[in-house]
C-alpha cells in the first residue's frame, strides 16, 4: 500500500511538472510574439499571348529596362591600352540606378570591348523622365572591381529614341539600354492563406486585375462561387482561384472593419513591378 501511495505521488509530480514545462512554453511563445505560420499561395500568372487584349494599357509611370549592350574604348583612362596595363582586355558589367539606388545589374563578359548582356536582368520598374538614373561602367577583377566609366542621366524625350536610351559614357565609350512601355503578364495578381477552416488574401500586385475588383490585403474570403469557404477543402479553394472562368469567379470578403462585399475575380493583364515579382521578359 505505502509503496502504490509513492508510486502515486511521484506519478502527481510528473504530471504538474509537465503541465508546468506546457504552460511555461506556451506563455513564452506568447510573450515573443510567435504564431501560427500559414504558407502563402500565390494564383498563377503566365505570360500573355497575342490574342489577349491589354485592357487597361501599361501604365504610363512603368517602363521595362534592360542594360543591352555597351562599347568599351580600347584605352584606359590614363591612355595605355588595356593589354599593356593589365594583360588582357577587360570583363566588363554594367550596373543601373534610379534615384541612387542600385536595380540592375549585368554579369561580366570575359575579354571583350563590345559587351553583349543578353542574359542581363530585366523587368518593369517605377521610373519617370524627373527621376535621377545613372549607369556605371565596372571592370571584374579577382580582387578589386575597377570603375570604368560613369554617367548621370534622366530619362527625357531628347534621350529616349524609340524604345532605346543610347549614352557616352565618360571614360568608358557607350552603353544602350532597353526603355520600353511596361510588359504585361496575365492572371490575378494576388496571394492568399488557407487556415484553419477559412482562407485570408494576403497581398496584390499593384493595379493587378485582383486589386481593381476591390478586394483589399487582409480580406477574409467568406464565400467563393456561392460556398462558404468553411465547408470548401483546402484543395477546393486552390482549385478555385487558379480556374478562374472567364465569365470571373464571384466571392464575398469580410474586410477588416467587418464590412462585407461581393466581387468577381477576373484574369487580365498585370503589369508587375521588378520589386514586386522579379524578371518580367
């Protein structure tokens, strides 16, 4: 009997000694802020054919750049030629910046003065002829890059000719750059959560076709083609906003101030920024 009571007690120890290790955790996870983590779900978006119409049209503010190609001079600044000043002709990059701040740039060509960057980074960027731009000229070295060249510049009508920005570039020689009306993709645009029993958009693309329905980041959807999203499978609402009809997919959102609203998701053309998805072609 004494030994049944001992075993007892020890086994009442255990037990609040792992409800205390729970609670402890739980109040820490708490006070360091931790939550639940959902994976974010983004709809498709594709490139556009030519049989889709762009409506609306690129948006005047956006321009999709791409640093072309570039001519080197054969001598250096301090008149040798780059072989007898360093053995060989140079790897030149190119970099690019809008209002100081770095968006692109080109990996380096192996010995060349007639650099072709056709792997080069592109895509559309926020970018108007009042905006400070700058290229930069640079040679690759293994252990410090050296400056070729610099040029200041803006994007005015007297520089843009055709879709193309042609520059001497002080000490360097030319370079041309890509500077056309923003590309477009196709599709909705927006991203969104699946949680436990109910689904959160989470972000848009800027002026994307989910953005101009009305729907807003933070909107819970409520009801998606008339079904409660409770009673939906995870699997059902992924498959419903990557099939959008083309007649559009109606859904109910709860916004954050508890308003509701009905409105129907339609596929069109986006135009995404660099920032907001990375290299458009």
């Amino acid at each position: 009997m004494a030994a049944s009571k001992i075993l007892s007690a020890m086994n009442t120890k255990r037990l609040v000694y792992a409800l205390s290790l729970a609670g402890a955790f739980a109040a820490s996870a708490l006070s360091s802020g931790c939550v639940a983590l959902y994976p974010e779900i983004g709809t498709g978006i594709r490139k556009i054919t030519a049989e889709q119409a762009l409506d609306p049209p690129p948006p005047e503010e956006l321009r999709w750049m791409r640093i072309v190609s570039g001519t080197i001079k054969d001598t250096m600044r301090d008149g040798r030629s780059w072989k007898a000043a360093i053995g060989k002709l140079p790897d030149p990059y190119a970099k690019l910046y809008i209002n100081e701040q770095e968006v692109l740039r080109t990996n380096p060509k192996t010995e060349t003065l007639e650099p072709s960057w056709d792997d080069a980074p592109r895509g559309n960027f926020q970018v108007s002829s009042a905006d400070k731009m700058r290229v930069e000229i640079w040679d690759a070295n293994t252990v410090t890059d050296k400056p070729i060249g610099v040029k200041d510049f803006r994007a005015t009508e007297d520089l843009v000719l055709g879709d193309r920005i042609r520059l001497e570039v002080p000490g360097a020689g030319e370079v041309i750059i890509a500077y056309e009306r923003a590309h477009a993709m196709f599709g909705l645009g927006l991203w969104f959560e699946l949680r436990t029993d109910t689904c959160f958009i989470t972000r848009m693309i800027g002026g994307s076709p989910a953005e101009r329905s009305g729907a807003q980041p933070g909107d819970e959807v409520v009801q998606i083609n008339g079904k409660p999203v409770t009673t939906m499978s995870s699997n059902a609402v992924r498959s419903a906003f990557n099939s959008i009809p083309s007649d559009g997919l109606p859904v109910v959102l709860r916004h954050a101030d508890g308003s509701t609203a009905t409105v129907t998701l339609r596929e069109g053309p986006i135009y995404p920024t660099f920032a907001e998805f990375g290299q458009v072609d």
